[in-house]
C-alpha cells in the first residue's frame, strides 16, 4: 500500500503563480472593472472549495487511494462510440420531454380557464410560469448532488417522478390542484436542464464532441417548447385540454423506458464504485476512492455543495455575466408565448390552432442553428489539425458563435416589432422568427459549451446557476408581456425588448476579448487548471513505471529463457 495522496493538497504551481502575480501588476482599469471581483473574497471561496476537495485528516494514514489508469475500459472517456450516442440521444430526449412540457397548456389555457371557471388574466400566465418557477428550485439542488451521489441517482428518480405529476396534470380537479402538479413537474423535470451538460462534460474529452453533443441537446430544449403550443392548438379544441397532457403523458412514458437503461457516467462516483468492489475482493479495508474521501455530513452538503451554484453565480464574472444574458433571452422566449396571440390572433384573425403554427419558423431557424453550430465545429477541428494558434484559446473556439447569434436575435425583435400591423401580410412578422431562433439557439449553445469547458467537473453547478437565473426570469417576466404589449404597442414592446438585447450581446465580445484575463482570476479555473497539471504529471508518472515494470518483466523472461 502506499501513502495517501491527494491532489487537492498540492499547492499552485510556480508557473501559475507566477503569471497570476504578473498579471495582477500590469491589469488596466478596464480589465478591473470587467473582473469585478475582490482578491480577498475570490481567496476565500477558493480556499472553501479546495476544503470541499480534500480527504478529512482522520485519512492522514497509509491508503491506497485509486484513480483511472491509462486507457481504463471503464472510464466513461473510453467508453464505446455507439454507448455515447444512446447516453446522447437519451439526454435530448430527457431535455425534450422537460421543455415541451413548460409550454403544453400554451394553446389550451382559455379552455381550462372556462372549465375552471377562471376569470383574471393574470391568473392565466400560472400555469405556465409556474412550471418554469419549477426550473428555479431543481437545478439548486440537482446539479451539486449530482456531482456527491451522480447522474443517474439524481435522473431516474426525477424523471419518473415528472412521469407522474404530468398524469396527475391531466387528472386535475381543480384549477390550485393544477397549479400546484404544474410546478411540481417543473420542479422534477429541471433535472436534465441542469444535468444534461454535465452528462456530456462526463464521457467527452474532447470539446469538439462535446460541443456537438450539447448543441443537440440546446436544439431540443429550443424545438420543445415550440412543438407544445401545436398539440394543444389542435388537441384541445377536439379532445379537449386534459389530453393535452395526456399526449406528453404517452411521450414521457415512453421515454421513461429509454432513461433508465442509461449507466452511470459521473466518473468519481464509478471509482467510488470500483474501489467498494476492490475492498470487497480483496478483504483490504484501506482501499479508496478520492470521493470516499471527501468529507461528508448535513454541514458540509448544506454550506458547501448545495451553495457551490449560489457562489458561482454571484462571485465568478463568467457564470454572473452569461446567467444574465441567458436570463434575458429566456424570459423573452416565454414572453412570445404571450404575445404571439396578440400578433396573430387580434391583428390578424388567425384560430388558436393556425397560431401555433406560426411558431415553425422558430424550429426552422434552430434546425439551421444547429447546422451552423456543426459547420463551425467542422472548421474549428480543421483548424486544431493543423495546429491553428487561434484554437489554443478557449473564447476563440465556442464565443464566436454567440458574437454571430446576438445581432441576429436583435434584428429578428425589431423585424417582428414593426412589421406586424395590420398593413402588412402576416408572412413578413411570421418569418421573423428564423433569425430569431438562430439566434436563440446560438447564443445557449455557445455560451454554455464556454461555462462547460471553462468549469470543467463544476460544469453541473455551473449549468445549475444558469438554469436558476434564466428560469426566475421565464417564470416572472411573462406576466409583464400581456400588459406590455397593450399598453405600448406590438412595435415598441418588441423594441423595448430589441433595445435590452442590443446591450446583452456585447457581453460575448467582451468575454473574447478578455475571457483569458478573467478566467486567470477565477479561483474555480485557477484550481481545475493546477489539478489538471497534477492529473497529466501523475499519468505520466505511472506510464513510465507501467513501461520499466514491462521492461522488467521482460529482462527476466529472457534470463529464465537462457537458464532453460
């Protein structure tokens, strides 16, 4: 056996030091400002998740504490390519069932206004909003508790759960028994909001895969809301609105069956696995996985791990400035829910049904998002095979997508806002939503592919705070949209809106500007670095032992050769 080691002990290196320090002495004030962040609380926080990191030091004795080996079958990294695609495709079915059902009641809400007997307009937005309420609470605690207990204890259970409370929607008794199942199958359904990132971040290496995998994932959470207000603008008016939900009720059922044949991916927890099964075939009570080590206890959950998304978004500069951009594109997002039927059921006349269909440039335009996304990756490994300078940094592989995404997103609120008058045919504001979906699906894919690859193991708390933030807007902001857009018009609601934009998408450009120099004060990208350097020296250190054991082996194989 030999003595315990860990990686979360080794102190920064000198290099890292050393650039941290000379930065810090020839920072401009503009690049103060855009960091934002005070040294001593940045040490703090660094400090507590170096704590969240190490063994306790009732584990300073002699253990063997394992870790994945060179080429390791088991390690999610090596896994099969067709075992990726199912946990891939699994993924984006988890998130599509997650979103398509925030917005199904969309089309069918005076329906169950005039069975319930609901009157108030305001009222009318719940059941909606509630559901994206639902969103705020999950991720808090699903992301961090993915990364102590992993993915799948967190996955089953939630979805089975969203399963239910998506039956228990179409059973509904009353308009408050509707309500509440409403924010309940939110709440169980964020999981794969907030987890699906991090699943990703699990079996892909490599940020090219990744980014695909995640632009997937993006285009269902987009497509799926989109595709609600079709079903229940048809259904409802025939069937009637219970089999609305008795439509995502077959769908998530079926899924249900594909989630739980997905395996555990989180990589510490495997090893947790393997070491339990070690100790068990061995009868050697001193073998160790680093997660076993970790410490433990209500304490350390409540003031570390479930408080690790809350830290990111208020203290790291990249998780605070993306939460807010995200937030507002979210929030307009479902604000169109709302205001789709003013543009095309009041000025121009269309059925609940026909209105939903105006939604389909949207899916269109994040079908061609994602299209773009892979071309941009295409070129971007084209660009790493030869060893372009310009892919070594990471805000020059995924922000140029949201530089593009932004000014699209603008031009597509203001294209809408004053287009949709009477005086105009209804094919003008209903292409609008083309660049607009393009650019809604870009902006999240580019900006959470940064927050992803920048935060690494952390990318689950990371997605986490991002979910918590976009969805208090998406939840809240709806309710302003109706008397909105009465009160100032389609055209300057629309461009109050375009305006909002206009200031957030400067902040990609900002990012890729000074990405690295922020990055280079962010005690999270500070510690995955150096643990990053001790991983790649230990993988080193034991493939040259691996290769003088291998030579061994093989000079006594010849001396009992020559002996025979």
């Amino acid at each position: 056996m030999k003595p315990e080691t860990t990686l979360a002990e080794e102190k920064p290196t000198a290099t890292a030091t050393a650039a941290a320090t000379t930065h810090h002495h020839r920072q401009t004030a503009l690049e103060r400002i855009v960091s934002n962040v005070d040294l001593t609380d940045a040490t703090e926080r660094y400090q507590l998740e170096r704590d969240d990191n190490r063994p306790s030091s009732q584990h300073d004795t002699g253990r063997t504490v394992i870790s994945w080996h060179h080429n390791d079958a088991e390690n999610p990294y090596n896994w099969p390519a067709w075992k990726k695609v199912w946990i891939v495709f699994v993924g984006v079915i988890s998130a599509l069932n997650s979103t398509l059902g925030s917005s199904l009641p969309s089309n069918a809400i005076s329906y169950i206004a005039e069975d319930f007997h609901v009157t108030n307009e305001t009222q009318l937005v719940l059941p909606i909003s509630v559901f994206v309420l639902g969103y705020v609470f999950g991720p808090m605690l699903y992301g961090p508790l993915s990364e102590t207990y992993g993915r799948k204890a967190i996955t089953v259970p939630t979805f089975t759960c969203f399963t239910i409370f998506t039956m228990a929607c179409a059973l509904a008794p009353t308009w408050a028994a509707l309500i509440v199942f409403r924010f309940l199958c939110g709440m169980v359904g964020s999981a794969p909001i907030a987890l699906v990132g991090g699943l990703y971040a699990d079996i892909y290496s490599d940020p090219l895969a990744r980014g695909r995998a995640i632009a997937m994932f993006m285009a269902a959470t987009g497509v799926g809301p989109l595709f609600a207000p079709l079903i229940s603008g048809y259904i409802s008016p025939e069937r009637g609105w219970r089999w609305t939900f008795w439509v995502g009720l077959i769908f998530a059922g079926a899924s249900w069956f594909a989630v739980v044949t997905v395996p555990e991916t989180y990589g510490p927890v495997l090893l947790a696995r393997r070491a339990k099964r070690l100790r068990r075939e061995r009868k050697d009570p001193n073998i160790f996985a680093p997660l076993e080590l970790e410490r433990k206890g209500f304490r350390q959950m409540a003031t570390v791990t479930l408080t690790r998304p809350v830290r990111m978004l208020f203290f790291e500069l990249i998780v605070a400035a993306t939460c807010a951009y995200l937030a507002l594109a979210y929030a307009i997002f479902y604000m169109f829910f709302e205001a789709y039927p003013i543009i095309f059921e009041d000025i121009y006349g269309f059925s609940t049904g026909v209105a939903g269909l105006m939604f389909l440039p949207n899916v269109f335009g994040e079908i061609l998002a994602v299209g773009v996304a892979l071309l941009w990756d295409t070129y971007l490994s084209r660009a790493k095979a030869r060893n372009a300078p310009w892919t070594q940094r990471e805000e020059a592989r995924r922000l140029p997508l949201a530089c593009l995404a932004g000014p699209l997103w603008v031009i597509s609120l203001f294209w809408m806002g004053w287009t949709a008058r009477p005086g105009v045919h209804w094919v003008v504001p209903f292409l609008a939503g083309i660049p607009y979906g393009m650019g809604f699906v870009l902006i999240f894919i580019a900006m959470l592919n940064y927050i992803t690859d920048a935060y690494q193991i952390f990318a689950a708390s990371a997605l986490a705070a991002t979910s918590c933030a976009r969805s208090i807007a998406g939840s809240v902001l709806p309710f302003a949209a109706r008397p909105m857009y009465k009160t100032l018009g389609v055209a300057w609601a629309s461009s109050l809106l375009g305006f909002a934009s206009l200031v957030m998408c400067f902040i990609p450009f900002i990012f890729f500007w000074y990405g690295e120099a922020i990055r280079e004060r962010s005690k999270f990208c500070v510690y995955l670095k150096e643990m990053k350097e001790q991983q790649d020296s230990t993988a080193d250190e034991e493939k040259a032992a691996a290769d003088v054991r291998d030579q061994a082996d093989g000079t006594d194989e010849r001396r009992d050769f020559r002996s025979a």
